[in-house]
C-alpha cells in the first residue's frame, strides 16, 4: 500500500530542542533539591524523526544497578538515524544519583521510587524525581513506554491486563500485550492484580491510557533487549526492518500473592534444582533436592506445588527452613510464533 507520511515537527524538553532528522542530549533539572543548593539532572537524548510516527519513551535503571538492558538499548541507539525514522524515541537515565553509585542511599531512595506513581512536584526527593519524568518524557510526550529494570536469572517482561487499571480501554492492556511479546524473550508475566499496590511508574502509565512494559533483564540480557527494542519499533512502523520472535512465548500469570508462585524448602540445607526455567512442569513432579552440608545426606524432595512453568530459580543454594527455591508460575497462554 502506498502511504504519504508527514513531516515530523521539532521536539523540545528543559529547552532543548530536536529538529526533524535530528537528535539532540540535555538534562531536566530537579531544583532546588538539595542541601548545598546542587539540583539534580536527569540526562536525556531526543531522536526526533523526519517522518511523524509515534513516540517512545524509554528508560533504564530507575532502581539502582538494574542495569543490564542498557547495553542493548546502546546497540539500538547507537545505530539509529533519525534521519531514517519516522516518530521519537526518547530515552533518559532517570535516576542518576542511584545510577552514579548503585546505591538505593536508604532510606531516601528505595523501590518505593517505583510506588509513587506518577510523582509530586511538591512532594519527597523520589516522588520530586519522578514526577520530573511524568512532565518531560511522558505526559502529552510519550504514546508507549519502556520502563527496563534487572535482575532476574532469566530476561522476561511485566504488563497488565486488562481491568487492572479502572477504565482504561481494554486496547491499552493489548498494545502492552504486543510490546511485552515482541521484547522477545521466552516468557512473560500478565499481571492479573495490580503490581506493587498500583501504584507503580507502569502503572501510572496505563492508568492515563499510555501502554507500558517492565522488561525484567537479567545479566546475559543485551541480545534480547536489543532485538526487544527494535522489534518494537519496526512494529510501530517506526524503523525498517524484520521482526525476530522465539518460535514459542509463554504468557504466565502474575499474582500479587508472591508465595502462591513459590516451591519453599521445609528444612535448611543446599539444594540442587533437577529443573532449569522455562521447564513446564506439573504437580508433585521432582524440581530439586536439598542436601545437608554438614552430613552430605539429601534431607528433602522438593516437588512442583502445581502445575506450571518454571520462571526463575534462586542463585545462592544455602537456604534456611522455608526459603523460596525457585518460582512457578500458572501458564495462562503458549504463543507460537510461526
Ligand atoms: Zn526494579
């Protein structure tokens, strides 16, 4: 089909301005934040495109030290000509003073930086920082967000469903949906309830109709990051190029109830998980053993307590009575991609 597409119009954010076919660096500014008078800035690239399309808002560890899908947000960006796009990418290290450091400085900056919504400019230093995000990059700027954190053992992406977020239309949750799909790792989390009382930045996000995801990258996660982010965009129409899926996805179910998903031993010791992620498995099944370092006899069987897919084993192997060993997860939908 032949299609006439319009020019883009210039982009600006704290006064710097992107042309179209053009990217531009700067820094939103927190004033006034702190003792000796310093604001904080918050980097941020424009990549405005010559053609109109939509706008994608991206950003990376907004906790402290999830930091592993920068590396294939770099190899995207890096390459990206904005003279070949059609709509804006937007990117920021939105916290830069846990970024600097990877340090949460508690008690000032915590997770809770992801449970306060979308900010108040009046408010603390972490709703101050992300209300600073909400006005540059999201509000009346950004049609989809890409909100990365870390670290799991195994890459994998959050969005709600539908429902979750009290009239929004059901074509939000299903962009979130297709975005969480084409980040094109092997599984991700529908999440049935609201996450983190809902009041997450994600949230926030779907709450004003926006989609969002939280890709969850772990270390190796830079390949899968990078084909994420570009199988997006060319989805969006908003690069050139082929999108490459997993020939199979498995959409699992997230609950708010964090020890319904988990196998637990029920005495202390070491174990040896007999099962990897991405293992579906069913009830009363063998996932691993625990031994005694002290006798080296096995002193437990631990076995699926349901049905389902097995999403993440726990990296440290001493564990005291009833520690989570690993996760599984109830399987809502298998994906085959062709
Ligand atoms: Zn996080």
């Amino acid at each position: 089909m032949f299609e006439v597409k319009a020019m883009s119009k210039s982009v600006t954010i704290a006064g710097v301005k992107a042309e179209p076919g053009e990217k531009a660096h700067g820094a939103v500014a927190v004033p006034h934040l702190f003792a000796d008078g310093q604001p904080m800035e918050i980097p941020f690239t424009i990549f405005n495109g010559a053609e109109e399309g939509p706008r994608l808002y991206i950003q990376v560890a907004q906790h402290p030290a999830e930091t592993w899908g920068l590396e294939g947000v770099y190899n995207v960006l890096s390459a990206l000509d904005p003279a070949e796009l059609s709509g804006v990418v937007t990117f920021s290290l939105p916290n830069p003073v846990g970024f600097r450091f990877a340090s949460y400085f508690p008690p000032r900056i915590t997770h809770d930086i992801n449970r306060v919504g979308s900010g108040d400019p009046d408010g603390s230093l972490m709703e101050r920082i992300v209300h600073a995000w909400w006005v540059n990059f999201v509000e009346g700027r950004a049609d989809y967000v890409v909100d990365i954190h870390g670290v799991p053992p195994a890459t994998f992406v959050y969005y709600e469903a539908h429902g979750v977020s009290p009239g929004v239309p059901e074509e939000v949750a299903e962009k979130s949906e297709r975005m969480a799909l084409l980040y094109s790792c092997d599984f991700v989390l529908k999440q049935l309830e609201a996450y983190g009382g809902g009041s997450s930045f994600r949230g926030a996000c779907v709450d004003h109709g926006i989609p969002a995801i939280v890709p969850e990258v772990a270390p190796d996660g830079a390949a899968v990051t990078e084909r994420g982010i570009r199988n997006i965009m060319v989805d969006l129409g908003m690069i050139e190029g082929e999108i490459e899926l997993p020939p199979v996805q498995h959409i699992l179910n997230w609950t708010a109830d964090r020890k319904a998903a988990v196998v637990a031993c029920s005495v202390g010791g070491c174990y040896i998980p007999k099962v990897e992620i991405g293992d579906v498995v069913e009830t009363g099944d063998v996932v691993g053993v625990m031994y005694s370092p002290r006798t080296f006899e096995e002193v437990e069987t631990l076995r699926a307590h349901r049905d389902g897919y097995v999403s993440s084993i726990r990296n440290y192997p001493v564990k005291t009575a009833g520690e989570p060993v690993m996760s599984i997860l109830e399987v809502l939908e298998i994906v085959e991609n062709g």
